[in-house]
C-alpha cells in the first residue's frame, strides 16, 4: 500500500489528509508541519476517529522529520487575506516552499509531489526547476478544481447530470484562468446544441455568469470563513486516485507546458506523474486569452530566486 505524506498542517493540508484518509487511498499517512505539537495533535485527532476510517497509520512530525514518502502533498503556506490575490504570496510561500522542500531533500524526495500551495503554478515551476533531473514528478492541482466546479454550474444551469459535462480550464490557476466554452460538451452534444435539444437558453451572458461564479469561487468562500480548504481536499484525494488506483484518467494539472514554465493544461494521469501536456482546441477569443495567461505567469516567475 502507499504512504503519503501531507506537509502543512494547516486548514488546507488537513482537509487533504482527511479526504485521503476517508476515501482509504493508503496504508500510511504523515502529517509534517514546522510546529510538531501542531502535527501530531492533528495525527491524535485522526486517530480517535480510528474505528470509522479505512485502515491506516497515522502520525505527526516536524519537518525535520521527514521521511521518503511515495507521494507527498505540499500545502504550507499563506492564505490569501481580503485584497490579495493568490500571486501576491509569491515572495512568502517561495520562501515556505525552499523550507519545505529542503525538509524533504533530507528525508528523501518522493515519487510525486502534489503542489497546493498558491500561488501554485509558480511554486509548481520553483520545485520543478530545483528538482530538476531528479528522479522525482512535480505537478499541481492546477485548475482541476476550477474545472470540476465549471462543469458542475454548467450542469446547473442547462439541466444536466455533472458526470455528463465535459469542459476544462487552463492556464494559470488564478485570476487569468481559460474557461473553455467552445470545447466544451455534454454528452456528444455541444453546450449549444444541448441546450437547443432542452429548450434552455444559452447566452453570452450566461456564460460569462458562469465563468464570474468559478473564476470567484475561492474568493467568496474566503470572504465568509477565511479560506478555502474542504474543495481543495477533495480534488488533491481525487488526483491521489488517479496515481494510485485509477490511472489512466485525463485531467487538468499544473505542469511544464514550456521551458521554464508551468501552467493547466489537461494531461493523462500515471502511476508515475503526469505525461505530456495536451493542448485543447481553442477559439481565437481563447488563444488570445491562453497567452495573456501564460504572459502573467512568465512575469511572476521572474521572482523565482536563482541557484
């Protein structure tokens, strides 16, 4: 069975264990954070829950700690406070993340590591270029969430079941986020066509309702309770899924999409890490706005430190 590890014991990083745990998605979890009373009373808390979970070890540790996982879980780091968006937290979760993956070199770098921090396609491109040649696959969440929650307000609002709805966001997991319109499909039907065959209306400004509500979504939560943590937690447990059990699925993830950058893209999920990015097709109106994306994310990349 597989051991994982979560580093950050924070709100976000302990939604991410719990969802692994209850869905049973390993035989180990260790909970790493810089406090390791914080840790290992997270660990304690699970642990009394025992007896309702799927078998599993649980502990908790420092960071100096560490040790070899197969899949580790990266979710140190600042939330965003209201005002903020997730790239202004370039300067203090690179400077967690260079903490946390020193933590790891010692112990031992796992098969994959799972980026969730923010802003999390430049902290996917930092430990990606650190790591580089090492025998380890670095990928982010990226917008898999933001897809998930498009195809669900989708469903919502042209009357379909959500495993029916088939659309992706890419690009930057932020403010600059793709939403694909004219790829999108329920069942073997276009959004349009769908929506004709249901008596639905389907307008620009639908759409671009839709898109304001998941582009928002982390936002509004933050605004009424500090952040966003159970949704996360989920789709990192989903993405654990799909190395583990389920390989084989096509998702959207953060990942190389050029020299020295990293961005959504959908690609196919191994046991092993992602493999090759897959451009969808675009409209004009969306390649435009996929190299917008990719211009914000080549712009905060510069603040990646050298050496």
């Amino acid at each position: 069975m597989t051991r994982i590890a979560v580093v950050g014991a924070g709100g976000v990083g302990i939604n991410c264990a719990a969802a692994i745990l209850q869905q049973g998605l390993c035989s180990e979890l260790v909970l790493y954070d810089r406090s390791a009373d914080r840790a290992r009373g997270e660990a304690l808390d699970f642990l009394h829950g025992a007896p309702l979970l799927p078998e599993c070890s649980v502990d908790g540790r420092s960071f100096d700690e560490f040790e070899t996982p197969e899949i580790a879980v990266l979710a140190a780091g600042a939330h965003t406070a209201p005002g903020q968006t997730r790239l202004d937290l370039i300067d203090i979760n690179l400077e967690v993340a260079a903490e946390a993956a020193a933590a790891i070199e010692r112990g031992g770098l796992p098969r994959v590591l799972i980026v969730v921090t923010s802003p999390l396609d430049v902290v996917t491109e930092y430990l990606t270029r650190r790591w580089h040649g090492r025998d380890v696959s670095v990928l982010g969440s990226g917008t898999s969430l933001d897809s998930w929650r498009l195809m669900e307000r989708l469903a919502e609002e042209l009357g379909a079941h959500p495993g029916n709805v088939h659309a992706w966001v890419v690009g930057e997991h932020g403010d600059s986020a793709v939403f694909l319109f004219s790829s999108a499909t329920i069942g073997p039907f276009s959004l349009r066509e769908y929506a004709e065959r249901r008596g639905r209306a389907l307008t620009d400004e639908m759409l671009a309702g839709v898109e304001e509500d998941v582009r928002t979504a982390a936002y509004r939560v933050r605004q009424l309770k500090g952040s966003s943590t159970h949704a996360i937690g989920l789709a990192t447990a989903r993405i654990v899924l799909h190395l583990t059990r389920e390989p084989g699925f096509m998702i959207p993830l953060s990942m190389r999409v050029e020299d020295g950058l990293c961005a959504s893209l959908p690609t196919i999920l191994g046991r092993d890490g992602p493999d090759e990015a897959i451009r969808p097709p675009m409209d004009e109106r969306e390649r435009a706005a996929f190299e917008r994306s990719l211009d914000v994310l080549r712009e905060a990349n510069e603040r990646i430190p050298v050496g």
